[in-house]
C-alpha cells in the first residue's frame, strides 16, 4: 500500500481545506517545496500535489512551486487540479511529473479522456470526488447527477487503472474515510483505488490496507501531527 503525503498548494502556499471549502481554510506554511522536503525526510516516495487555483479557478498561479517539487526533491510525484485539457497534461508531463490527475474531463469529455489514456496509459489518474454518491465537479463547486460507483465502472472500460476517489463529507475532518464506498468500489470496479478523505489514524490507514486498497492519501492528519510518517510506514512494513 502507498502512502501518499498530500501538499494542496493556493498562491504557492501550503494550505489544508475542510470538505473542499475555500472559506474554511488554513496556511500550514508559505514554501510548499520546504514542505515537500520535509515529507521526504520523513520517508515519502510519492507525493499528492493539488494546485488549488487551478481546480476553481483555471489559473497556473502554483505553476513555480509545482515545477520546484519536480527539479529539486526527487520524489514520485502526482500532480491534479484544473487539467482540463490535453496541452495541460503534456507540460506537466514534460516536468517530469509521473502521474497527472483529471477529474471533471471524466464527467464532461469522455472523448479527450479516451484520448489522453489511450497515449499516456497508467498516467492518467482520475480524481472521483463525491458528496452522497454523487459526483463534484469544477473544483466541487457543482454536484452532478452522475453516480459515483457508475463513474467508474465507465473509467475501467474506457482503460483508466487507477482512480483517486475522496468522500467529500469526509475530508478534512479528521472523522475516518467512508470505509463503505471503498468496500462498494472494491467489489464493482477492478481498478487501483486511492483513498483520500478523513484519513486520521495509523488504525484507519491498516483498515484501508487489509481491505486491499492500493493507496491512501494523507492530509490534514499529516499537518496536525495526528500521523507520524515515518511511524506510518514502519508499521505498514512490519505487517
């Protein structure tokens, strides 16, 4: 199981949000490359970066900090927010950068996502994220009519193989993940699923693990020093 340190990146500072609010957030810190290092030393070999200008607004305002990561600390890195077009993906592709993460081009242009999968295979990574089952798009600013779990059963035919699916409701606030849809998932779809939201413990992160779950995204347990990394994957290994 890979753990994945998360680094939501808004005017290039390392930020957390609660349940995809842009209102309710807060600044762990102003150099998001010093925060890379850090989890790093820690013992990350893959980082989740999210550039959040760019999942609500469209904007390239953390293209430096983004690029920065990806020349200096030499980790695995995954890169999503606001990708919503195929010259997107090839420059951050061409930084280096291993896997990209689409979200609403799964939802509004299954054409182009065929297309990017098709060329760039394992590297394109898809971000479900859900409230009640259903799907959010636009940075989670609309909710759609679209189930989450027919989602994916869509994504496994189209050739997706690895989805980060996040609980809206869940994140943020330190309660757990929805263990229920990851169970759901692992029985209707076979594809990589990662885990993201709620994630608050070292017992959330081996329940995750035993029910076979590929990944697990870590955030705000990270920051507020409820999960110790380096504790995290000594764990793990010792299983």
């Amino acid at each position: 199981m890979i753990l994945f340190p998360a680094i939501d990146i808004k005017n290039n500072q390392c930020v957390r949000l609660c349940q995809g609010d842009f209102e309710r957030l807060k600044v762990y810190g102003k150099d998001p490359v010093l925060m890379a290092k850090t989890w790093k030393e820690r013992g990350a070999e893959f980082l989740h970066l999210v550039d959040l200008d760019g999942a609500k607004d469209e904007k390239l305002i953390n293209q430096d900090s983004i690029e920065k990561i990806i020349k200096t600390i030499g980790l695995h890195v995954q890169v999503g927010g606001g990708i919503r077009s195929k010259k997107r993906v090839e420059k951050l592709l061409a930084l280096g950068i291993e896997r990209v993460i689409v979200g609403t081009i799964a939802v509004e242009n299954k054409k182009l996502l065929k297309e990017l999968v098709d060329e760039y295979k394992e590297r394109i990574v898809v971000s479900i994220d859900a409230r009640n089952g259903k799907v959010a798009l636009r940075g989670w600013k609309v909710i759609s009519e679209v189930s989450s779990i027919e989602l994916c059963k869509e994504l496994e035919q189209i050739g997706v193989k690895t989805i980060v699916y996040t609980d809206i409701s869940k994140d943020g606030m330190m309660m757990g993940p929805n263990f229920h849809i990851y169970e759901a998932l692992s029985k209707e779809v076979n594809l990589n699923i990662i885990a993201s939201g709620g994630i608050s413990s070292i017992k959330d992160i081996y329940r995750l693990k035993n029910m076979n779950i590929y990944g697990a995204i870590i955030g705000k347990a990270l920051y507020d020093e409820k999960i110790d990394l380096k504790e995290a994957y000594r764990c793990l290994q010792e299983e």
